[in-house]
C-alpha cells in the first residue's frame, strides 16, 4: 500500500490537536501515525507500518519528526522481548505529555489548584468525597448500558461507553492465570491531575467494580506514568452466592452515592 493511500483512510482518526487540510497527505499520515502510537503504544516501528500501511522508510520518517515535536518518546520494553538475532533490540515508541496534550483533554492547573486548596483546608476525606461525586455521573449514564449486557460482555460494552467519552478503551483476555479480563484505557483526561490526586483513580475503579459486579484491580495508570490505564477484572465465577463485587467501602460509597442522588444532590 502506498503511503498516499494509506492518508486517504485517516479522515475518522485525525487528530483533534493535529489539524489537516486537503493536499497535506503527509500531516494527515502522522496524525493516524501519532493516534495509534497513542491508542496502543508502546509500540515499535515496524507495527506501526504494518497498521498504517507504510514502508519502513516511510514510518521512519514519521516517527523522526513526531519525535523532533515532542510528541513521542522512545522507551525500553520492561519485560524481555523475544530474540530478534543480530543488530540492536527494536525501539518502542510511546506518546509523552505533550503528545497528548495536541488531543483533546479536559484537565488544567485550575482543577489542580482547587484540589489542592480543598485539600488543605477540609482535608483528604473532603478530597475522596469530590472525586466520588466527580465519578458519579459517568457511572450513572454507564450503569444502563453496562448491566443490560450479558455478563460476558460487560467489559466490552463498559470500554465502549468510556471511548465514547474519549478514553480510548479496550477489553481482552488477561494474561495473568486464573483468568479474568483487562480493561485498557490510552487516554485520561485528567492525568496530570490525577498524578497528584490519586483519589480520583481510586474512585474511578471502585465505580467500575460496581458497574461490573466483580472485583477489580487496577494495575497501571498513565497518572504515574504508565503508558496505558490497565485494570484486571476478576471472573464473575470466582464470586460467591449473592455476592456483587464491591468490597464494604464499595456498597457504602454505593450507597451515599444513591443517598445523594434521591435528595436532589449535583454531581461535581
């Protein structure tokens, strides 16, 4: 496939933060190229041109200038790689700060500042509570969706609903033994807020064991440097008689959360 056919197929992946315009093929190539480094990073080079289309030539020169802006990095694989015979290890590309940035998000120093503030002047508990309320809306709109599917389908159906809101999700088999799934997030809108506010993980992946009915475990976050959100699913087989998934703290943030809901309370 040649490289100005394979631009032709990027008009549903441009890039909000990378803007194209007709005769600029080339842009609109490393737009398709920086999103799916984005979506699946780490990621080498050679998939990246087989998944575009590209020549080896042709991803190189892609990858040298998203590498010159700033928007990608190159990083070592932390787990062993398969031999590959002679000459150096392949170089895994993965998107940095200012690569995301150039997509939409949504966070500021503003909603940092405010949490800090709440912080300091009500304390961590009032911290917890704000990002409980702050989840609560999204699992309210998820939570009809997600528990209408079929129980085998639930992790899919929920990282359907959070790309619509544009965090690039994903579910598949976990590969860790005993089974279960993973649900993969690219893309946090509120990264950098989140890496000084952990709270907002946490609530995030208490609501998601809610909506699931199992317990979860959040393995990875793009917060603390990560380049993907990973969160492992337990089987729904490994759950006891009548049993949902929530751990005590889960059915009581439930609770308060219903609690807030039926006395008119705004979520943040």
């Amino acid at each position: 496939m040649s490289e100005d056919r394979a631009s032709t197929e990027t008009a549903g992946t441009r890039s909000a933060g990378v803007p194209s315009a007709p005769g600029r093929t080339e842009r609109d190539t490393r737009a398709r190229v920086a999103r799916l480094i984005l979506e699946h990073g780490p990621v080498t080079a050679s998939t990246l041109g087989e998944r575009v289309g590209l020549t080896p030539a042709a991803v190189r020169r892609h990858l040298d200038a998203l590498l010159a802006e700033g928007m990608i990095e190159v990083r070592k694989a932390r787990t062993p790689q398969t031999r590959r015979g002679r000459g150096r290890p392949a170089k895994w590309f993965a998107i940095t700060d200012a690569g995301r940035n150039a997509f939409v998000h949504a966070y500021d120093d503003l909603a940092t500042s405010a949490l800090r503030f709440l912080a300091e002047t009500a304390g961590e508990r009032a911290v917890a509570e704000f990002a409980r309320r702050q989840i609560a809306d999204l699992e309210r709109r998820y939570r009809p969706v997600v528990q209408d599917a079929p129980l085998h389908q639930r992790v899919r159906t929920l990282a359907e609903a959070l790309s619509g809101d544009g965090y690039a999700a994903a579910a598949a088999k976990a590969p860790q033994p005993g089974g279960g799934e993973q649900l993969c997030q690219h893309h946090c809108p509120v990264a950098h807020v989140a890496a000084e506010f952990p709270e907002l993980c946490e609530a995030e992946t208490e609501a998601f064991s809610r909506l699931l009915g199992t317990p979860v475990q959040r393995l990875a976050t793009i917060a603390h440097g990560d380049g993907i959100c990973t969160t492992h699913v337990s089987p729904h087989s490994l759950c006891g008689p009548g049993e949902s998934g929530r751990s005590g703290g889960d059915a009581a943030a439930s609770e308060e959360l219903t609690s807030d809901e039926e006395s008119g309370g705004t979520s943040l």
